[in-house]
C-alpha cells in the first residue's frame, strides 16, 4: 500500500466483525488462505473503504456509512453496476468480485468486493519527488480530464446501462432532488440558502447538452495514479452517485472542486486536491479543452458551475449533519459546517456574476 493512500486501524463505532468478513470472502474467492488483516482507508468522507490483506493479495471492500444516510443515497449496487458495464470499454475500474445485498449480508449492511489497485492516490498536494514542474503539473490535468471525456463519450446503450437512468430531465431532478436533500439536514449553525436553491430553480437551461454517464464525484483525489509514471491515471474511484444524464452537470460538479488561487480564502484552505499548484489551468481553459475534445458547447457554464459548488455545499452538510447529531464520531468533519456557509457564500458570487 502506498503511502499516499494510506489505512490505518479502523475508527470507533465503524469497525468490521473480521471473522465474518474472511469467511465470507474466502466463500466467494478462490485462492484466499491464512487469517487476513483489516484496515482502514482513511481518504473519503462518504461511503466506508476497507483494506483487506491476505497473503500476496489485497483486496478492498466498500460499504455505507453507520448512521442515518438518504433513502437513494450511498448505493453499493450502483457504484457495482456501472463499473461492471463499462470495465471493457473504459479500463480505468478496479477489477471487481462480488456484490453483497444487505439482505442475507455477513456485515448486516449491502457492500461489495473488488482488487486494490497498487499505486498513488493524491491529496491536496502531489508528491514532492514526482518533480513534475508547471509543464507536468499541466499535463495531468489534461490527462485527469481526459478520462472524464472518455467517460462521457461512452455509449451507455451499447454497455447495457439503457436502464440504468432516466437521462431526460436530469437537470431538473439534480435541482429539486439538492435542493429538496438539503432541508431536513440544516443545522443551527448553517445558513437555510433560500436564494441559492431559488436561483438554480428558476435559471435551469431549457435544453439539456445530451446524455451520457456521469461519474458524479469525478474528482482527481478519486483516482489512482501509476507510482513510476505519473502521467498515467490507471483507476477511477467512487462511483455511489454515478447517474445517466447531461454531462456538463457532471463537469460542472468536478469543477466545483477544482479550486484556483483566486478563488475565496475561505473555500481555497479547504481544497481537496492540487488544482493551485504551478502550471495547473485554471476553469477557463478546462472549459475550452473539453468543448474541443468533446465537441460540446460550455459557452452558457455558469449555471452547471453554480449546480455544482450547491450540490458540493448539500453533500458536506448531509454528512456535517451525522457528526452534529453524534451519529459519527469522526471529527474530520468538525468544520464541514463552516465550509458549507463558504460554498454558499460562493455560490452567492457566481450568481452575480452570471
């Protein structure tokens, strides 16, 4: 395991029964033998990640969080579903093992198995010994949004996930379904956003980009990157909210991560990713990029971006809200709340702007 994906034990109140676990993945997958040890990725704010290492194989077990979570929220079923669809035509997935229904499961909880891919999953900064300078810096980023326009040039119908969405109306079920997610998880110490969740309903486009998959959470702290070239993106990670449906939203969601110097101070320091290092493009030229490799017009952006930074401030508050209400006792979380009120302060200046 590197360094740079680390686990460590497992934290209080999400530890796994590790008798369960081996008896079951040594039912499921041949060649598996001695008594595993069990970890924990530390990475990720959402679904749990497991590590899981025999001798001379690793896997990796992904499951919801404890507590409360959305009805369609935190799908193992579906993070299973596309990746298995697609492994032929897009490569960058983790090769997968088995999927495990809550009903009838050994961990009392839906999950699912699949291979650790051995390599380098970035944080907010990338490793000092890459020396990849402006000119490399810039030449992963392209490559990092190369795969999402690999991604979105897919044929969902070909792979066999024409059922997997409804594409039509995405823009407005995203719009209505945040918006809608967002009220039952405010807390005393977050702002109630009316004007925010106002606006995205009332400058929705009238027309939609197309369909494609969407990864969802496509994000460059979300994949592995090969250790001895690090130009070379090899997984893709995270799919719980991969959906059908207009791919700008889907670009305007990872550009809500991808952060500039110029950005407010009080969104930069919690960046999640490297997007400020030298040499990084900035939106302008990303949006540029994808719209001449992609052959799709980004003239009218605003709007995604605004869905974007939104749908990241809804997502930080359903899981604030597990660690205001004692249900996680994480406490990486403790400021998620003074991070959504950044994102919707924000949110609030790209709409002047628009």
């Amino acid at each position: 395991m590197n360094d740079l994906n680390p686990s460590a034990e497992m934290r209080s109140g999400e530890e796994l029964d590790l008798a369960a676990v081996d008896a079951e993945l040594k039912h499921r997958i041949d060649g598996l033998s001695g008594t595993p040890k069990l970890r924990q990725f530390t990475g990720g704010s959402s679904n749990l990640t497991y590590l899981i290492t025999y001798p001379g194989r690793s896997l990796v077990l992904r499951r919801p969080p404890f507590g409360t979570r959305p009805k369609s929220g935190h799908s193992m079923i579906r993070e299973y579903t596309v990746m298995s669809a697609i492994a032929k035509e897009y490569p960058a997935v983790p090769h997968l093992h088995f999927h495990q229904p809550e009903e009838g499961s050994a961990l009392g909880a839906e999950f699912y198995v699949m291979d650790e891919v051995p390599g380098v999953k970035v944080g907010r900064d990338l490793p000092s010994r890459w020396g990849l300078g402006e000119d490399g810096n810039r030449k992963l980023s392209f490559a990092f949004f190369d795969k999402l326009i690999e991604l979105h040039a897919i044929d969902f119908k070909a792979v066999g996930l024409a059922d997997f969405g409804r594409p039509a109306g995405y823009v407005e079920r995203q719009v209505l379904g945040w918006n809608k997610r967002y009220e039952p998880v405010i807390t005393d110490d977050v702002e109630p956003c009316e004007d925010i969740r106002k606006w995205l309903e009332e400058n929705r486009p009238t027309t939609e980009s197309g369909a494609s998959i969407l990864h969802g959470d496509f994000r460059l702290d979300n994949t592995i990157i090969d250790a001895d070239d690090p130009l070379n993106i090899i997984a893709v990670l995270d799919w719980e909210i991969s959906a059908l449906g207009d791919p700008l939203m889907d670009l305007g969601n990872t550009l809500a991560y991808w952060l500039e110097p110029t950005d407010p101070e009080d969104v930069v320091r919690y960046r999640m990713q490297p997007s400020t290092a030298p040499g990084m493009p900035v939106r302008s030229e990303i949006l540029d990029y994808y719209e001449a490799k992609s052959g799709r017009s980004t003239a009218d952006f605003d709007f995604y971006l605004v869905a974007g930074v939104w749908r990241l401030a809804v997502i930080l508050q359903q899981i604030y809200y597990r660690y205001y209400t004692g249900q996680s006792t994480n406490d990486k979380f403790v400021n998620f709340g003074k991070r959504v009120n950044a994102l919707a302060t924000w949110s609030r200046a790209l709409i002047e702007r628009a």
